[in-house]
C-alpha cells in the first residue's frame, strides 16, 4: 500500500475523520438531503393538489411515466457510473440534488481540479470538487434570482428569435465546453484523436443523440483507447 504523505488527507486528520469515516458521513447527508429535496420537489404539485382538490389518475400517472422513465432511469445509471469518479463522494450528492451536471457542475469540478492541481479520486480532489460544486450551486443561484429581478424586462429582446444576440446564446454550451475540452485536448491530444473522431462520425449520422448517451460512449472509447496505447507503449 502506498505510503500516505504528511500532506495528504490533512483535512480528514483536523477533523479527527479517517478516509472511510469522511465517505461513510458524505453518504449519511448526502442520502438525507437527496431525500429532503426530492420530498420538497413533490410537495409543489401535492400542494397544488391539495389546494385545488383535484387529483391525477394512476392510470394516467403510469401511462406518462411508462414512455419516459425507461430512459431517464438508463441515464440516471449511465451518469451515476460517469460522473461518480470525477465528482467524488460529497460533489456527487451535491451535482445530482442540485442538477444541471454535464453542463455546469461537471465542467466546474474540472476545472478547479485542473487549476488545484489535483487527480480526480484523490482525497484531495474530493476537498476541491466538493468546495468547487457547492460554490458553483450558490454562485448560479444568485445570479438567477438577480437575472430573473433585474433583467427580466430585457431578457424578451436579448433572447428572442429575432435579436442579434440570439446566436450567441445558441453557442453558449459548446463555446462552454470548446473551451474547457481544448485544455485537456491539447496536453492529451494522442488520447483524444479517436474519440473525437468517433464522437463527431456518430453525431454526423445521428445528430439527436442526447449528452447522457454521449458522455459515456466518449469515457469508454477514451478508457479503451489509452489502455491499447499503453499497451503498445505509444504512451
């Protein structure tokens, strides 16, 4: 077993937590709040409910969710198995309680790792995925709750069809992530050039393949084809 540095887990050793107490903790809140907000979630229709005095049928509940919940549960594995590794134990609760993960809580992390110099999987890369997604999770609800107060008078003609913004607005997510890959494209390029590649070929010939789909095909290509370089010692 590697030898722990003096450095390493400092954070866990102030608060009297080893490794496995730290994990053990994250998931006794995490589970609690993941259950807190998905009960505040539900609350908002059962009031309406309530308040109305009209309920919705079983039957109608089932036959909606009999169309979309297979592939929302396939996703929900899909990015659980993804994201995990990166996110770590703490991120991991706070991205999926909070959402908005592929977009921004994951590029968030990405970057703080990056800028931390830190591995993901790491003790310390849980300490800085944790602090960088609960930052990112209070920063964009504040600038929501100012955006919606301040510009919401304004958002119609900065957003509509017609506007001459509106084509940045459309690019917002691949400039997002044409910025943050290009770092990490560019020290690994070797590894990147196949999965780039099979990515930009699949979404040519089927251009709706949603990012829940796309994300795992990329991190399996990408695993296999580093272990084939490694193993041809092109690495």
């Amino acid at each position: 077993m590697k030898k722990q540095s003096a450095s390493e887990g400092k954070g866990l050793k102030h608060l009297d937590l080893s490794p496995a107490q730290y994990n053990s903790r994250m998931h006794l809140y995490g589970r609690v709040s993941t259950l807190l907000a998905l009960a505040a979630l539900l609350m908002v229709p059962t009031s309406f409910c309530l308040y109305l005095g009209v309920w919705p049928k079983a039957s109608g509940i089932f036959a909606g969710l009999a169309k979309v919940a297979p592939l929302f549960y396939a996703t929900a594995i899909v990015e659980m198995v993804a994201y995990t590794p990166l996110l770590g134990t703490g991120g991991m609760y706070l991205s999926f309680v909070t959402g908005n993960i592929s977009n921004l809580k994951l590029p968030c992390a990405l970057a703080a790792m990056d800028g931390a110099k830190v591995k993901p999987n790491s003790e310390e890369g849980e300490v800085i995925t944790t602090i960088s997604i609960a930052v990112s999770s209070i920063v964009t609800t504040v600038i929501i709750a100012v955006c919606v107060l301040l510009f919401k008078p304004f958002l119609p003609y900065l957003t509509r069809d017609d506007s001459v913004f509106a084509p940045a607005f459309r690019q917002v997510i691949p400039a997002l992530f044409g910025a943050l890959g290009a770092t990490y494209f560019a020290k690994n390029w070797k590894i990147s050039v196949l999965p780039i590649a099979a990515l930009v070929i699949l979404l040519v010939f089927s251009g709706g393949i949603p990012a829940g789909t796309l994300v795992p095909i990329g991190v399996v290509l990408s695993i296999a084809w580093a272990l084939l370089l490694w193993k041809l010692k092109k690495l």
